[in-house]
C-alpha cells in the first residue's frame, strides 16, 4: 500500500477501519444545524451547500429540499459556477462545524474518534480530491485534519464532558434494582445529580442489607420513585420496569462468608432473580441492560497476572459461582434473543453506606466501639480496592457508550493485602496491633484479585479517578460521623450472624 503515510503506527487493517468509518460519517449522515434563524433537519451537503450559495436563496431552498443528501450533492455540483468568492476562506470552519454538530449529536462517532487515539485520520473518499485522498491518491485529507484537530480538543476533559452531557441530556426512565443496598445507594445519588432529566426507579426486597435510610434525603424528589419487591417475582419485576427505558441490575447476595453459610439464598436471588428480570426486559423491549458483576468470577490469581475480559470463568464460591451462572445468562439473552445488555465485572468497592459485614466498614465499625478486627487466616490475601464513585462512573459511561453485547473488566488499580488495609485503619483510628484478633480463614479463601481495565480505558476513556489513600481516609471519616447510620444495622439480626460468623467459629 504505497500510498499510507509511513507516519502511520498501525496496520493497515485498523486503519482502513477508522478511515471507513469517518468516511460515512463525514459525508452520508443526516444532522441537524441552526442556520439563518431556522432549525435545519438537513444532510451536510445541503448545510455546505447552503453556505456554498449563499449569494442563490432560492437554489438553497432547493437543496434542501432535495430527497437524498446524494441529490443534495448533485445540484450543488451542477451550479459551481455560483460559488462565493471567498469559498476556499470559509470551506474548512464550514466543515468544522459539520464534524462538531456529529460528535454533539451522536455518542458512537465521539466514542469512534476517542478510539483512534494518536493515529492519524484518512478520508479515503475516492471521488473527493480535497476532503479525501481523491481519484489519484493525493492524499490533501484536510477532512481528516479536522477530525484530529476534535479530537485534540476532546482530549481536554473538559471539553469531552461538555460534549457528553450535550449528547446524553434527554429524559430516560431508568430501573435500578437493589437501590438500597452499598453501590446502588451510591449508584443513584451519583447518576440523579448528574442527569437531572433521568428519572429512576428503585426496586429492592429491603433484606438485611437494603436501608431505605440511605435514600431518605431522596424523599420528596420528583426524579425518584422506590418499590418494594423481588426481583424474583414477575409481578414486581413488571410494575417497576414498565415504561422504563434501561435496566441497571445491582440486586444480588453479595457477601461470600454468607454463601458459605446458606447458599441456597444465593441460588434464588442471584440466579433465578435475575433470569426473570431479563425474561421481562426482554417482553418489554427494554433498550439496555447493564449487569452488575464482580472479579470473583474469574476464580483467584497467583502472584502474577491479572484478570481481563476474555479469561476463563472458574468461580469457586457459591456466591462467586451464582454471579458467574447470572451472567452467563445475560449473555445468552443477547446471543439468543437479542437483549441488548452489556456486563460490568468490578473490583472490591469501598465508600459510604457499606453493610459492616464487609472487611472495610466491619474493622472501622469495630473498632470506633472498641471491639477486636477478626483478620482471616495469615492476613496475606490480596484485593484490588476501588472507591464506589468510581464504579459509578464506569457504569455511567459503559450505559451511555459501551458496546451492547460486551464485557468490562473494571478496577481501582490498588492492590493491598488484607493486613496492609487493617494498619491503615488501625493507625487512623489510633488503635495499636493488639486489636487484630487471628481468626481460622475463610473456607476456600480466593488468594488475589486484580484487575486489566485495559478494555474501558481504550475504548471508552475511563480510569480510576480516586487515589485509594484519600478514598479510604475520606471513608473512614464517613463511619466515624454516621454512628447512628450503622448502630441500628449492628443490631437484632447482626447480631445472631456475627455470633455464628466469628464467635462460633471453626
Ligand atoms: P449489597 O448487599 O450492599 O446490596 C444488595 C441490595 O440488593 C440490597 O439493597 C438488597 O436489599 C437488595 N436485594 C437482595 N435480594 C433482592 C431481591 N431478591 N430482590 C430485590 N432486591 C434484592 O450489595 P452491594 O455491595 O451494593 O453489591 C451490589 C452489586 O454489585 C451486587 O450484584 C454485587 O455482586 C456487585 N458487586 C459488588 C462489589 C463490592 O465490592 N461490594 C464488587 C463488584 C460487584
Ligand atoms: O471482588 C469483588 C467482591 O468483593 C464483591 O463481588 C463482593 O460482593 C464483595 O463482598 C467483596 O468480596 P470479598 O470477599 O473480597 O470482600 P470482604 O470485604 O468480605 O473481604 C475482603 C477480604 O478481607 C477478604 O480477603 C476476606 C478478608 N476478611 C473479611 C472479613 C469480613 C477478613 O480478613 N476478615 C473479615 O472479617
């Protein structure tokens, strides 16, 4: 291929791909522009063209009344006799303006042009001298160097944001299941402030570890609707997911020491709760299902490696093994019926409004009442922590640009061990190591987690925004002014698992 840039860092292949895509996007696409105080619902042949005769009202009445942007374009062709004078002065911003109003108006080509990083951007218009690499292989592409120069903008997060929001501010109606749990709370504080023409519909059984407390402050919010149900009752499931337009799914069981203890809670819920919740999104033709899933699937790493989306299940939990079984069924929902979901597998999440049986908030917890930390076996074990806004913000963005039908792998890059986490809270609460109190391991203890966000990273542009030093501190501050939140869970039924867990055990 001698006619390639030798600048070029990738092969052909990807290459070819990128100057596809923008060939069709720079030149068939319809769009929508304010021009001489009128929307125009118009191809961007029309919206050049409109400039391109400016000094010829009636040919651009013409033009834009034209069926096809193709005829747009011929009529245009045939009167270039008419063209302004200072046509070659004002043809590129007029493009500019053409490729801003594509990435304002569609998420997929912003995401697109993200995706081509540092590469440069060929129009391989065969018929176009100027914008593309013309009938002899020019090669001007002064269409491509508009696409850069976007995309150099967009690299300014700021501006990126700016054009996210503008291309994602309609009203959605959104199902979120297990609100009320640790990251569904999170969850919906987080996407309420930052859409406010969402509206959300929370729906949770209220177990042990839904607290409507976490949400009071949603009350009298027009945005927020709760229902109490199961997500493993039809009936329910219907009621909370009509007229929705997505589904983010967080309800489960999600504490292993539990599955351990009773599996079978895990089976109904996780399982089969979620297998009705995709039968009905299917009927109701909901338009994207996000699951919410967890690294524990892949099973447990040795001192190297990390997980990435196309590794072998091998869950060795019966709560790992519940969440592995339910995402294989979302997956064959989009492969058999064409449910369009997509999957989320995270990380250890830490942050506000954690149920204190998790590592995290049960040591903080414990030890504000001055009660001993049960650290499991020789405290070596290894997870990957990440602060829950930054989950948040990695289901935002899979929501509103992920590709239907993929997987996400997504981590805090912040590995610790457990006994690495324990002198952290230790030392903040000013507490010394006689605390620690050695307890037997957990059955079947998973050694390591970690994880490749490699995927997210490239193709949607996130990364963990929150450093784990300031998130945990920042945490830890958070049980220690909320006493009250987690007193009244550290009562009645608490109680009774905390004996069986760690009083009685072997
Ligand atoms: P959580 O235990 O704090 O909350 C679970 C919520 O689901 C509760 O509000 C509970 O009432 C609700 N629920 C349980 N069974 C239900 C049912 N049958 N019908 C309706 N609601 C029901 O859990 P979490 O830590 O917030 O985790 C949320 C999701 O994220 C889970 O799917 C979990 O597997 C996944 N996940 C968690 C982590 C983590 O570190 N906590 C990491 C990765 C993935
Ligand atoms: O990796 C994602 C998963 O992280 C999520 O899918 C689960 O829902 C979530 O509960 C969490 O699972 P873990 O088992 O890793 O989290 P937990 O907080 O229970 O334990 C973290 C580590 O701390 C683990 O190695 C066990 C250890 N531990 C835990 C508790 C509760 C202790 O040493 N002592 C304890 O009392």
């Amino acid at each position: 291929m001698q006619f390639r840039d030798s600048k070029l860092e990738t092969s052909g292949n990807i290459i070819g791909f990128f100057e596809r895509e923008f060939y069709v996007f720079s030149n068939f696409s319809s769009f929508q522009v304010e021009w001489c105080g009128r929307t125009w619902q118009t191809s961007e042949h029309a919206y050049q063209a409109s400039h391109f005769f400016e000094t010829d009202p009636d040919l651009v009445e013409q033009i834009h009344k034209a069926k096809s942007a193709h005829d747009a374009y011929k009529i245009a062709k045939a009167n270039k006799d008419k063209v302004p004078k200072n046509w070659e002065d004002i043809k590129i911003p007029i493009m500019e303006d053409i490729i801003r109003n594509k990435v304002e108006q569609n998420p997929y080509v912003l995401h697109k042009l993200l995706q081509t990083e540092n590469k440069l951007i060929i129009e391989d218009s065969p018929y176009d001298d100027f914008w593309g690499w013309g009938e002899n292989r020019t090669g001007r592409n002064e269409l491509g160097k508009i696409w850069m120069k976007i995309r150099e903008e967009l690299y300014q997060q700021k501006t990126k944001d700016n054009y996210l929001s503008q291309s994602t501010n309609k009203e959605r109606k959104i199902l979120i299941t297990g609100g009320a749990g640790f990251i569904g709370t999170n969850f919906i504080y987080y996407m309420l402030k930052k859409y406010p023409n969402y509206k959300i519909v929370n729906l949770d059984k209220l177990t042990y570890a839904g607290n409507l407390k976490n949400l009071e402050s949603l009350q009298d919010n027009p945005n927020y609707t709760f229902i109490k149900g199961d997500i493993c009752n039809e009936e329910d499931v219907k009621k909370a997911m009509k007229d929705c337009d997505w589904v983010v799914h967080f309800a489960a069981e999600s504490h292993v020491d539990r599955s351990i203890m009773d599996p079978d809670t895990f089976i109904r819920t996780n399982i089969l709760g979620t297998n009705v919740l995709l039968r009905i999104a299917k009927e109701l033709g909901i338009k994207r299902f996000h699951h919410i899933s967890t690294d524990e699937v892949f099973g447990e790493l040795g001192a190297d490696g990390k997980f990435h989306e196309l590794m072998a299940y091998n869950p060795r939990s019966p709560y790992s093994s519940s969440k592995a079984a339910s995402d294989h069924l979302v997956c064959a929902y989009f492969h058999t019926f064409g449910l369009p979901i997509t999957i989320s597998n995270c990380s250890n999440n830490y942050g506000p409004y954690q149920f204190p049986e998790k590592l995290i908030p049960l040591f903080a917890t414990n030890l504000i009442e001055d009660k001993k930390i049960p650290l499991y076996g020789d405290g070596l074990n290894i997870r990957d922590w990440i602060h829950v806004d930054d989950h948040s913000s990695a289901v935002d963005l899979i929501l509103h640009e992920g590709k239907i039908g993929e997987t996400y792998c997504v981590g805090g890059d912040s590995e610790k061990t457990n006994l690495e986490i324990t002198h952290l809270i230790l030392n903040y609460f000013n507490k010394g190591e006689e605390m620690i109190e050695r307890v037997p391991d957990r059955r079947g203890h998973d050694r390591r987690y970690a994880i490749d966000f490699s995927k997210i990273k490239n193709e949607l542009g996130w990364e963990p925004k929150i450093n784990f030093e300031d998130g945990i501190k920042e945490t830890l501050k958070w049980y220690k002014e909320n006493i009250n939140w987690w007193k009244e869970i550290k009562s009645g039924e608490y109680l009774e698992y905390y004996e069986k867990q760690y009083i009685n055990r072997k």
